[in-house]
C-alpha cells in the first residue's frame, strides 16, 4: 500500500501537469482566425498580435493556404523578419504547400519579395521545392520577372536548369515573357541557351514573343541562330514586324535577319508591317516612308553625311508651346541604340557615324553677352538656353492585347530619348509641370518635342538665334521666328 502510494501521487501529478500544458499549447480559434484574415491583408501588425495571443501558426485557408503562405507576397515595412520568426517559433510549418502545391517561397518570389526569400531560406525553406505542376521558385520568379528574388534564389544554388513538366526551364519562360532582368541573371548562372522550347520555338522566337529588347541582344549575344521558324513558318523578324516592335527590327537587321525571307503564306516581314500599318517599320524594311510633316514654323537644314543625309529641324508655336521637329534622313527608330553594334557582315548598311542626339540652342536677346560664354563651339555663345537630348535604356511599359482581346500591360527593355532644358548650361526642373513637361514623342519616325513657351522666357512672334547641333555633324546658325 505503502509504495503503491508513493507511485501514485506522481502519476498524478504527472497527469495534471501534462493536461495544464495541453490546455496552453491548444490554438486559440479567435487568434487564429485573425491570425489568417491579417496574413491574407498582409497587416503586419495584426499578425505579430495574432501569433502572440496563441494562433495556430499551420492553420488553413480554403485554398489550404497557411499563414506563412498567406503573408509571403505582401510588403510589410520592415518586419518580415519578426514575423517569420514569431511564426517559425509557432512551429509554423516552412514548407507547407496550399491547394496548388506552392509554398511560401514560390509565392514571395512570384511578387518579388526578396527580403521574404532570404528570410524563408534562412529558416529551411527547400529551395528547388516543386508545386503541382512541377513549378520551382525560381520558376515563379522567372514567369513574373522577379529579378531580385531570382537573383536571391540563384545565390542559394537554385537549379537555373531545371525544367517542369511540360519541358519549359526559368530561362525559356524569362525569355518567352521578356523578363530580361532575370535572363541576364540566369546567363550569368550558366543556363543552357534553349535550342527549342516545348512550344517548338527557337531562343530568338521566345525573345521576339516577349517583346523585351534587352532579351533580343542576350540571345544574340550568345551566339543563337536567327533561323527558326513558328509553326506558321514566320521568321523573328516577322513577328518584330507585325507587332510593330521597331527597335527590335533593328537589332534582327544589325544581326544578319534576312527580310527576304517568307512565310507559308508567302508573306514577308515588310507584308506583315504593312499588315498592322506600322509606317516606320515599313520604311526600316525598305519601303515607302511617308514622313509626317511640320504645317507651319522655321525650318532649319543641317547636312550631316555621317548619319545618311540633310537633318530638317522645324521650330513652331503651336498655342502655348514651341515645338521642336527633328526629321532625320531614316526613321527615328532606325539610329535608336545603333551606330556601330552590327553583329554581321550583312548588316554593314545599317551602320553610322557618331551620335545622332540633338542640341539646340536659343539666343533669346540676340546679345553675345549674356548666355553661354564661348567654349564648347563659338556658334552657341550667348545662347541663354538649350534643347538638349540623350539617349539611354530603361524600362518602358508596353500595351498590348492577350490572346482573349484584353488590354494589358508590362515592362519591357527600350531605348528612349530624354530631354534637358537648360538655362546658362544649368538644369531647369521640369518634374512640376505634370503632363506639360517637355518629352520627346516618336511620331511616324519623326522627333516631336512640346516646351512651353513660358519655360524658355519666349512668346509667339518673337525672333531668336538658334544653333543646331547633332553628334559630329557641322553646326548650323539660323534665325528662326517664332510662328
């Protein structure tokens, strides 16, 4: 009796002790259900909130998604890592997966979170973990154009070259979409160039569906063939005409791209710009150029051989502005990231001499005095203010119509002109006059620019000094009135 007594008392204390931390460690349903409605609006301080009054850190969605899950994709200013760790410390489950089979870190870098995708593989996430479809995160982030958190996954030794299982790699779907900051990434990590993609398209083809600059000169660059073929027998060049992608001609052109060749309806790349009336592209492929035409103003001929011909700028007013019309001897697209970068012996005509960015300079009081002092070139002095233009590569946003007819959007790789106006050589901040702000528009191939006649001091009626120069071509002096 003695011993079974002695036995006993533990046991029981041993079984009330267990039942108390059993009543602790139970989910808190409130919590929890605040816990998945925070993670799902990405509240940041909610979810901290939720965790700390006991919510089940695994808990579901009907998507099965998890908190973890839930809170991936969102920004949440500075304290992912508290709430990854607050969840993790919850036992959350890392890599669980949702209805799809995607977990956390395929939906952090699906919306670029690369902060998030650092933090879940610091804390276990599987890095070449596959959803349903045989998805990776790297996937993910190709698809979307995540170069950061591709940039993140490549770091952590993501498979660039896996492939999910109806064939497509990171890179062919980078290319395909014209994500050209996370083909450049995956270049760089020794993916393998696609000699052909499930879809039976070539890297050149994938590049000219994605519709991304930068993505065309990577392929090129890597030495890839220009031959391939769509099923309906359509070159790259082809496609570029058709869809009006006129820088994209170009670099096709620069490499070799033969605009003879035809499709299984006969058809040419110049047949399929005339198609969709894309004039410049038109032109580019040696056609008609019906070049758009200034109704009014002063213009001003500067010869220049090195860029083909005569260069016509006309200055007009047109209400409250002065308008600016550069014409240069081939279309404006034709001189876009060119000059010298012809990657083939057959490209030899489309190469030029020296830059073919525009300065203007105006002489608004005819007095030597004031303005520029002489030094660049003595045509310029006294010219109080300046045109001046510059070429670079950015990102630009293409609309364009999905296979159902919607309008949609997305980023692409370009190069664009810029345009300073400048007082005595000294910047004018423009940010402030919102859609009045001077920028140079491409119209039909032609250079079109609207500065507001206030911003240079000037009125309709009035006559100045203008200096043209462009690239190494020889300066022109005119006096121009303002009409």
């Amino acid at each position: 009796m003695h011993k079974r007594g002695r036995v006993a008392i533990p046991l029981l204390l041993f079984f009330a002790s267990f039942a108390g931390e059993a009543d602790a460690a139970k989910p808190n349903p409130e919590a929890t259900a605040k816990l998945l409605e925070a993670a799902t609006a990405g509240d940041e301080d909610r979810v901290l909130a939720a965790v700390a009054a006991g919510a089940d850190a695994n808990a579901r969605d009907a998507e099965k998604n998890t908190p973890l899950i839930l809170v991936a994709p969102h920004s949440l200013f500075g304290k992912e890592r508290k709430i990854v760790e607050a969840l993790v410390k919850a036992k959350a489950q890392v890599n669980a997966v949702n209805n799809e089979g995607a977990t956390a870190l395929m939906v952090a870098s699906s919306a670029g979170r690369d902060g998030m995708v650092r933090l879940l593989m610091e804390n276990g996430a599987t890095v070449d973990a596959r959803d349903n479809d045989g998805w990776t995160a790297l996937m993910y982030a190709a698809d979307a154009g995540q170069w950061s958190a591709a940039k993140e996954l490549i770091e952590a030794k993501a498979d660039v070259n896996a492939t999910e299982k109806k064939g497509w790699s990171p890179l062919m779907m980078a290319l395909f979409k014209g994500r050209g900051g996370v083909s450049e990434q995956l270049i760089k990590a020794s993916a393998k160039m696609p000699a052909k993609a499930p879809n039976g398209l070539s890297a050149i083809l994938l590049a000219v569906y994605g519709r991304d600059l930068s993505c065309i000169r990577q392929v090129l660059e890597a030495g890839q063939p220009l031959d391939g073929r769509d099923a309906d027998g359509w070159t790259a060049l082809e496609g570029a005409s058709y869809n009006g992608d006129g820088q994209i001609v170009m670099e096709l052109l620069r490499a070799g791209a033969d605009p003879a060749l035809k499709d299984k309806e006969g058809k040419t790349a110049l047949d399929r710009a005339k198609e969709n009336a894309h004039a410049e592209i038109v032109a580019l492929l040696g056609g008609p150029w019906n070049k758009p035409k200034p109704k009014e103003g002063t213009t001003i001929a500067i010869p220049c051989p090195g860029l083909g011909g005569n260069i016509d700028a006309n200055f007009a007013v047109d209400g409250a502005a002065l308008v600016v019309t550069t014409t240069f001897p081939k279309p404006l697209t034709y001189y876009l990231g060119g000059g010298n970068v012809n990657r083939a012996a057959s490209a030899k005509k489309y190469v030029y001499e020296g830059s073919f960015s525009p300065t203007y300079y105006l002489d608004t009081d005819s007095n030597a005095k004031t303005g520029v002092k002489e030094g660049m070139f003595k045509e310029a002095t006294g010219s109080e203010y300046a045109i001046d233009y510059s070429q670079y590569g950015t990102s630009v946003s293409l609309e364009y119509k999905d296979s159902s007819g919607n309008i949609r959007s997305k980023n692409v790789f370009a190069n664009v002109l810029d345009v300073d106006i400048k007082k005595e050589d000294q910047d004018i901040d423009t940010s402030e006059l919102g859609d009045a702000r001077p920028q140079p528009a491409n119209d039909g191939g032609v250079l079109v620019t609207r500065v507001p006649l206030s911003l240079l001091k000037l009125s309709a009626g009035k006559a100045i000094r203008v200096t043209a120069k462009i690239g190494s071509c020889a300066a022109v002096v005119a006096k121009v009135k303002l009409q």
